[in-house]
C-alpha cells in the first residue's frame, strides 16, 4: 500500500531564505516606480488625520509615507533592514515622523489591537505562512478598526512573473503562491470572520520601460526573487529565463514592438473592516 506522508513546511528556514531574497538587489528601485498604489489604497482605506496605521511589509516606506501625509500616526514594519534604513531618509527628507521597525509579519512585536488601520501594498501576500500573517494583521487591528490590502493577482502580469519563474527554479515546496492573496476566495478564506465588511476592486498599475530587455534587465538586477531565481540557473537556464521574461512582457505589453513597453499589472484592491 502507498502512504503519502503531508509535511509541514518549515516556515522559518523558508522565511529566512526569503529574507535574504528581499534583501538583495534593491527593491527601492522597484518601489520607486509604484508609489500611486500606495496612494490610491490609502485613499480607498479613507484614513482620517491621528489614525494610528501599521504599514505590514512596508519595504522603503511607500505605504508609510502615504498614510503620514494624511497625519496618521504610522508605524511601518518590515524584516529588511537596508529597506527601513532607506524608509527612514524618506521620511526624514518629508519631516514625516514614521517609526520603521524591524520584525517578521508572521509574528509582529506588536500588542494586540495596537492600530487602528492595517495596511499592506504587494508586502503581507509574500510571507510565507499565509494563515499566521492573516492572523497576526487581525490581532493587531482593534476592532472596527480597517484592513487594506493591495495584492497581485494570478492572472495578472505578476502573477505570470511569479509562475515563469516558478518554472525554472521551484519554490518551496508546500507553501501557497503570494498572488493567491490576489483572488477573492482566498483573501475571504484567510481573513474569514475577522472582518464583518470588504470591498474588493480590480485595478492595474502600469509598468513602463524602454524595451522588453529593459525591463528585464531593470528586474534582474533590482527585484530580488527575479535577482535570485537568475543567480541559481546555469547559461542555458538563465538564457531560457530571460527568453520568457521577454515572451511575457511581450505578451503583456499594450504597444507592441521592440521599442517603449507599457505593461499593465493588475493587482487587488481589499478594504475591509475588523470584526
Ligand atoms: C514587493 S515588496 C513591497 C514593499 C512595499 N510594501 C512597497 O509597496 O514598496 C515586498 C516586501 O515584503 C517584505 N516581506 C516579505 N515577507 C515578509 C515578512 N514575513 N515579514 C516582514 N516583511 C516581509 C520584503 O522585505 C519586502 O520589503
């Protein structure tokens, strides 16, 4: 008789790869492309002046900075220290008083219903334990307080970035893909009862470049799962990476050519209040 044996991954030895996976390249450079789904997901999540906001993942800060020009009181957290370093000069070039701190979503040093609103743009959907930072945001969210979310979906071009690269150099095995945080069943598995009210929205942000090259080349070496997925691949395995990249973005682009690319990405907007 066949048995299969189900294991439980081991969450900390995947986080800390992903952790160094964050850290390399420099994701800055990516986020400096994408502030307007931070504004737009602030605006959407409405939060109103001294509303105390944790950004979860925050990376360098985008999020962060959009909640403290509304005058929240923002605490943004991520396990990427260089990240939060540049996070910090952001905020102290604006005169925005942001507390950057260092920690894993999976398990925040936070008391529970220590904010009012949890935020998190393209940052929660990539720990790896999905139940345990679903669970962490919801402890940490005070009753009515709000849940806003912005996740790539599968569907959309970052989703085929995800899987293209998925097919070259396998993730771990037995945790789910990041942009199932994306679709709505999902989101409404993960947060269950612990919100009473959501709205969801499709919206896209578009990626522009010089070429389909550039953009593969932008991502190489700044994104750190695309920086990574390159650096495990012998010649033949990085020329065939790069050969789909190029194929998706192509496929993705609205212009068409070898010349300027604008690529749409789609991506879902949650808002959602805690039960
Ligand atoms: C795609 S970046 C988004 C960063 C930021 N939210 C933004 O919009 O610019 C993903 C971020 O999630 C952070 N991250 C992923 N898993 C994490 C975890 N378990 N704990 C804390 N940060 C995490 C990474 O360090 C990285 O900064």
């Amino acid at each position: 008789m066949q048995t299969t044996t189900m294991t439980t991954p081991d969450f900390a030895a995947i986080t800390a790869r992903q952790q160094a996976t964050w850290a390399s390249g420099d994701y800055s450079a990516i986020a400096a492309r994408i502030p307007v789904i931070s504004e737009l997901l602030v605006d959407a999540a409405d939060l109103r002046s001294g509303t105390r906001v944790l950004d979860v993942a925050g990376g360098s800060g985008n999020t962060a900075l959009a909640a403290a020009r509304c005058g929240c009181d923002v605490t943004s957290l991520d396990y990427v220290p260089s990240l939060l370093e540049r996070g910090r000069q952001r905020a102290t070039a604006e005169g925005l008083p942001v507390a950057f701190v260092e920690g894993d979503a999976q398990a925040m040093p936070f008391p529970d219903a220590a904010f009012d609103a949890v935020i998190s743009v393209v940052g929660v959907m990539f720990a790896a334990d999905q139940e345990a930072s679903a669970r962490e945001m919801l402890r940490v969210c005070a009753p009515g307080g709000t849940i806003a979310l912005a996740n790539w979906t599968p569907e959309g071009f970052i989703g085929g970035l995800f899987r293209t690269i998925g097919a070259h150099v396998p993730p771990p095995a037995g945790i789910s893909p990041p942009p199932l945080w994306g679709t709505e069943d999902r989101v409404r598995e993960l947060l269950g009862e612990g919100v009473r009210e959501m709205a969801l929205r499709r919206r896209r942000y578009t990626f522009r470049f010089d070429s389909p090259r550039h953009f593969t080349d932008f991502f190489r070496e700044m994104y750190g799962p695309t920086l990574k997925a390159f650096a495990a691949l012998d010649q033949d395995g990085r020329e065939s990476l790069e050969t789909e990249i190029d194929g998706l973005v192509r496929r993705f682009d609205r212009l068409g050519g070898d010349g300027p690319v604008a690529i749409p990405a789609e991506y879902l907007e949650i808002v959602a209040t805690r039960s």
